[in-house]
C-alpha cells in the first residue's frame, strides 16, 4: 500500500453562533507515489481545509486519510507544506531556514550542509545563502520555502497556492522549477492554485472542487505536465486541447461562482 | 456647585498665567521662524543641487518627505541655552544679549517731609544694590543740615527694604511730621514713586519701602545660570551631596532600576509565555495582569513603603512590579503573535513541541519583548526617580527633593538634566541592542 489515500472525507466547522459550515463532504481520492495532483475550485470550496487535513494540521470530522498504510493522524516531516508566504523563520539565514528540517532530525552538520548546499544550487541561490530571508524578494523566498521542503525529504509535498503572490514572468519561471523538481525527485505532490493555467501545465491529474458543501466536482487526466518537462512551458500552452480544456474548467468553475453569488443575493 | 466655582477659579487662574507667559512664546516661536526664514536662504544660496524630495511635487502630506532637520534641532538647543544664559545674565554670553539685568551699584534719592507748622525739609538717601551674599555695609553719609537727616543704606540684589527714612530726623511721626515727597514727587500711604535706580513706595503707616529695579533677569534662586549649575556639578560629582557623590547617587538609582527591571523580566518573561502557551494560565493570570496593568506603579509607593520599608528591598519591589505586568504582557502578544503557518511549518518539518518553542515561539517573540523591554525600562527609571522623591537615603530623586527643600535650584535643574541624560540613554542603548539582537523585527 504506497501513496495517499483520502478516503470519504468530510469536515464540518461548528460556527460559534451555532450554525455549522460543511467545508467537505465524501471527498475520496487515490493518489499514487509520485503523482501530482492540481486542485482548483471557486473560493471556499474547501481546498485549504482538504490540504490542511491531508497536512495533519486539522482533524476531519469523518472519513480517514492513509500514507503508505499507516493513517494520518498529525504532522509529520514525511508530509512538506509549501505556503503561500510568510511561513519562512525571518530569524534565520536562508540556510538555516533549507536546514531547518534536518536540524531537527539532529543530522550532522557536514551531512546537512550537504544537502543544504544541492538544493539551494537546484534552486539557484547560492549567492544567497547567508542572506537574511526578508532581504530576498518574494520569488527568491518562495524558492527557499521549496528548498526547505525538500531538504526534509518528505514523501509528499502539499503546497496552498505558493506561487499566488508572484508576478507573472516570476511564476512561470517557477513553474518550470516545480515541474523540473517533481520530475527529478518523483514526489507526490498535491498542488492547490487560482490559475487555470498553472493546474493544467502542472497537474498531471487535476480535481475541479465544488462549493457548499466542498466535494470533488470532476477529474481530469492530463498530458500537458509530462509535455512541459524541460520544454518551454509557452509551447505547452499553444496544444490545442490545452486551450479546450482551459475553457471548459473556466467555464465550469464560472457556473459555481455564478449560482454561489445567485444564492448570496437570494439570501 | 461650589465645587464647580471651585474648578472655574483655578482654570481662570491657569489662563491668566498662559496669558502672561504668552508674550514670551510668542518670541520664542518668532525667533524659531526667523531661524527658519534665514536658514532656508541660506541654503537656497549653499546648495543650488537637487536632493530627491526635490524632485517631488507632492511633499506636503507626504510622510516620508519629512524628515527631522538637523539645523533645526541645533537651533532649537542652542536657543534653549541662549535663552537660558540671556535671563540668567550668563557669563557665557555677551553682554548685549543679556535680557536687562537688576540695579546693581550705588543710587539715590532725596524724599521731602513736611512739619505740621507747612515747614519742609528735604534730605538725600543713598543706596548701594549689591551681590547677593555680599556683606557690604551702608555708606557713610553725612547727616546734613536741616530738620531731616540724610540717610543710607546697602540692599542685596533682587530684595527690597523698609526703611525709616524719618527716624534720624530731628521731627518725626510722633511729632505729626509726615513724609510727602520722594524726588520732589507727591507721595502717600499706599503710593509710590519711580526714582532713577527703580521705585519707591510707601506703606500704609508711612514708612518708605526702597525697591530697586529687578529687571526681567531671573534671580539665581529661581534660575540659576548655566554656568552655575555646571561648577555645581563639579561640587557634587567631587565632594558630593547629603553624604553621597553623585556617582553614588546616580548609582543607587541606575542599581535599583536595573535589578527590578531584571526581576521583573525573569519573572514576566515566562509567566508571558505560560500565558501565550497554556488556557489556564491565561484564565488565572489574565485578571490579575489587566487589573494591574493600568494601576500606575507611583499608586503602588505607598503600600510598597507601608510593607517594606522605603530601604533597598521596597524600591526593588516597586521596580519589579512596574516591569513584571509590562513585561508578561509583551512575551504573551509575542507568542499570540506567531504566524499560525509558521508554527505550522515547522511542525510538518519535524519539529516537536519542544523544538517548535525553542526555533519558532521564542524567536518570534523577542521583537516583542525587547519593545516591552524598553517601555518597562522607561517606566521604571521614572517609577524610581519618583520612590525617591517621597522616601529614600540616597538616589537622583532624593537628591533633588532634598535640594528643593533648601531652594537649591542648581542642583535640582543639574538632577533633572542628569536624569533626563540617563533616560535618553537608556532609551538609545535599548533601542541599540533591539536592533543588534532582532534584526529581523518588523520584517515576518
Ligand atoms: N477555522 C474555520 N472555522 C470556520 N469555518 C472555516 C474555517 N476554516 C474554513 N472554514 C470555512 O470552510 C470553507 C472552506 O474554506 P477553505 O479555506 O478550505 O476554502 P478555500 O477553497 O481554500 O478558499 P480559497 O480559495 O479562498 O483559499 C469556507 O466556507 C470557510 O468559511
Ligand atoms: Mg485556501
């Protein structure tokens, strides 16, 4: 049994006020190791409190979550979480910050500096190394989040939008270092984002969530990651089906807002 | 209602006083614009180059266009201390820049009486104005001819003196001779009369009353020049004061708060962080904590010297309790204040509890602390000033209170100025060492 199985997942929040929101509701998914999976759905369909669950940061109130047969019941450093900003020790240097994991396994430090020093030549910063981290500028310090992940080497990588504060050109440059990275490394990785785009060229499956309450709307399939691996990621965007597909989860996810701002007004 | 008669008698009181040093601000003010004025010529003329708030078009509201003006602040405390020399007749300033100063040296006016036959008689009364402390006898003066006698007398500085200008004549009140001139100036009971080294007046009996100009000098016990208040610092800080150097002094006080604020950080830091960390004992702290917290720590004195004595031991509590309620509230908003996802992070990195509070909490609370660190230090280098205003054997605040009492302005003008030093200091040194320590403060 190797790979994350979520397994009818449900998460209701108990509103002081007495009401309850249903944040999840039966979401089941069978992630194989090294698979990347891109999640997109309409705000508050529930993609930060699945990701946060699979994490181990919250509880579900039903259904259970299994990695390589054992059941999640909390974190732990075979589940990395990349955020989308500010999860980065301003205390520390860049280094500190990429050795953090290991320094908590107790890892010698010839050995950790090892490590320390590939990946930040993977990710390009090692002029940076003895940097303060709030003098990097948000790319440079989404990069060092990444490296930070997988210095601890986890067997899943979750990340909640982290390339949403980037601008354009800087997101794309990291898109190709995701894409390169799983590649290389043959991490699972669940990847939540905003951007149609960046799920298509990543995601080699991808979920669609709906709202209210938050379950799995429809599945996708998709060539487009295998594609952009070492390729121009523009190139990927030009295939056919790519813009086929963009329209039609845009469309979908349009629909979603649409009837949630209906019902809003309705109310 | 009386009350409120009460409260509108002492605000009209406090405004006639603005009303009176009103004249004076407004000088000042105008000299500071003048300053302004000339400075900006000059730099019109100094500097013809750009700086880049030169080059905006929007600089007034815009914050970060102003910044502090360094001539500016020269000016302002070099015109502290002109002012000051000017209206003490200060040594260090010329004498043209000296506001006017009081009648010193010798004067002289002639009074007239009057017999109740219409006879009159006029004689000379010489004065002599003369430093204060000075012993200076009154001169010698030939009595004259005539029924009234020509008189003398020496008068320190600042002061005024009766004098029975009558009692050497040969006619005086007892024989209904009054006096009814003053340099050749009619003069009664209740009046008075301007002479060249000032006034004279008369009392309701008849007596005259001698009043040399003061000026618009301040005198030496009200506001003691520049200059005097630094020879005595030199007295103070080599022979001392009240059995104790000023080293002594100032060092008692720097000891005292430097052991109460450390107290009080040792125990407020980790009480903070019980607070920060555990709900019971933010439910059985947070009571206490709010309740003392706005509870000024000069309330607490009396209690402090009822229970402990106004020794050592009851200004250290009084210390500790000032910085311990400063300080648990800082640690407790420094933990609250972690970013939950860095928390977070840490743990899906493989942190346990014990690393998470030693590489997440404590780090990320030390900005916190160290801003908590510097009001509780502010707080307490007041609260101990204070302590020793009311009670203790050594210390600043003794020192000026007790020189008060013997209306030694120098010396409490010199305390304060000290005081103020080592406060200033203390502020900039922690403000130092925040930015030594916690570079990255501000910055999560
Ligand atoms: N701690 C909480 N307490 C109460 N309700 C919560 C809590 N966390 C999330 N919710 C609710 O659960 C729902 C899903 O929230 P979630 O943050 O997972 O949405 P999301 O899909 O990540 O949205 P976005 O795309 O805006 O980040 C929302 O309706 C939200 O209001
Ligand atoms: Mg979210």
């Amino acid at each position: 049994m190797s790979g994350l199985q979520i397994d009818k997942l449900s998460m209701r929040f108990d509103l002081p006020n007495g009401s309850s929101v249903q944040a999840l509701k039966d979401v089941s998914l069978d992630l194989k190791a090294g698979e990347l999976l891109s999640v997109l759905g309409p705000s508050g369909c529930g993609k930060t409190t699945l990701l946060n669950i699979v994490a181990g940061f919250l509880a579900p109130t039903a259904g259970t979550i299994t990695l390589n047969g054992h059941k999640v019941t909390g974190p732990a450093a075979e589940r990395g979480m990349v955020f989308q900003q500010g999860a980065l020790f301003e205390w520390m240097s860049v280094r500190e910050n990429v050795g953090f994991g290991p320094s908590m396994k107790g890892m010698p430090k010839a050995e950790k500096a090892k490590i320390v020093d590939h990946l930040l030549d993977v990710v390009g910063l090692q002029d940076f190394k003895e940097k303060a981290v709030y003098e990097l500028s948000g790319g440079m310090q989404q990069r060092v989040a990444l490296a930070r992940c997988l210095a601890n080497e986890p067997d899943v990588i979750l990340m909640d939008e982290p390339l949403g504060a980037l601008d354009a050109l800087t997101r794309e440059k990291m898109q190709g270092l995701v894409l390169k990275l799983w590649k290389e490394t043959g991490k699972t990785i669940i990847l939540i984002t905003h951007s149609v785009e960046e799920a298509l060229l990543l995601g080699e499956r991808l979920i669609v969530m709906a709202p209210r309450p938050g379950r799995i709307h429809t599945e996708y399939r998709l060539p487009f990651a295998e594609m952009g691996v070492g390729q121009d990621l523009r190139e990927v965007k030009k295939h056919p089906k790519f813009g086929e597909t963009r329209e039609e989860i845009l469309g979908m996810i349009w629909d979603m807002e649409e009837e949630i701002m209906g019902r809003t007004e309705d109310a | 209602m009386a009350l409120l008669g009460d409260l509108w008698g002492e605000f009209w009181a406090v405004l006639t006083t603005l009303f009176a040093a009103a004249p004076y601000i407004i000088g000042y003010i105008l000299i500071i614009l003048l300053m302004m004025v000339i400075w900006n010529g000059v730099k019109r003329l100094l500097t013809p180059k750009h700086d880049y708030s030169s080059l905006k078009t929007v600089t007034f509201g815009d914050e970060s266009a102003v910044t502090s003006n360094t001539v500016a602040s020269v000016v302002s405390i070099v015109l502290i201390f002109v002012l000051w020399g000017a209206f003490t007749g200060s040594k260090l300033l010329p004498g043209f820049m000296h506001a006017p100063g009081p009648f010193q040296g010798e004067g002289s006016f002639e009074y007239t009486i009057t017999t109740p036959a219409g006879d009159s008689d006029t004689a000379t009364v010489s004065v002599v104005v003369h430093p204060t402390g000075e012993d200076v006898a009154a001169p010698e003066v030939a009595p004259g001819d005539g029924i009234a006698k020509n008189d003398a007398i020496a008068i320190p500085v600042y002061r005024s003196e009766l004098l029975r200008v009558d009692s050497n004549d040969e006619m005086g009140r007892d024989e209904e001779t009054f006096i009814t001139a003053v340099d050749g100036q009619a003069i009664a009971p209740g009046g008075s009369v301007d002479v060249s080294f000032g006034r004279v007046a008369m009392s309701d009996k008849g007596t005259l009353n001698i009043i040399p100009a003061t000026g618009m000098q301040m005198e030496p016990i009200w506001l003691p020049s520049p200059e005097a208040v630094w020879s005595r610092l030199g007295d103070i800080a080599t022979v001392g004061y009240r059995n104790s150097t000023l080293a002594e002094h100032l060092g008692y006080s720097l000891f005292r708060v430097i052991v109460g604020f450390l107290l009080g950080a040792l125990v407020g830091i980790p009480l903070g962080y019980a607070m920060g960390l555990s709900n019971w004992f933010r439910g059985w702290f947070d009571p206490i904590v709010e309740f003392m917290r706005p509870v000024p720590p000069l309330a607490l004195i009396p209690l402090v010297i009822i229970w402990a004595g106004i020794g050592e031991v009851g200004k250290i509590i009084l210390l500790f309790l000032a910085a311990l309620w400063i300080m648990a509230i800082a640690a407790r908003s420094g933990v609250s204040g972690v970013r939950i996802s860095k928390v977070h992070a840490a743990y899906s990195l493989g942190a346990s509890k014990w690393q998470i509070m030693r590489y997440v909490i404590i780090p990320n609370s030390l900005p916190e602390i160290f801003t908590g660190a510097r009001v509780a230090m502010g707080v307490c280098w007041g609260t101990v000033v204070a302590a020793e205003l009311v009670a203790a054997e050594k210390g600043a605040g003794m020192m000026i209170m007790v020189a008060s009492k013997f209306q030694s302005t120098d010396i409490v003008l010199m305390g304060i100025i000290l005081i103020g030093i080592i406060g200033f200091s203390i502020d900039m040194l922690m403000r130092q060492a925040e930015k030594w320590l916690v570079p990255w403060k501000g910055k999560g």
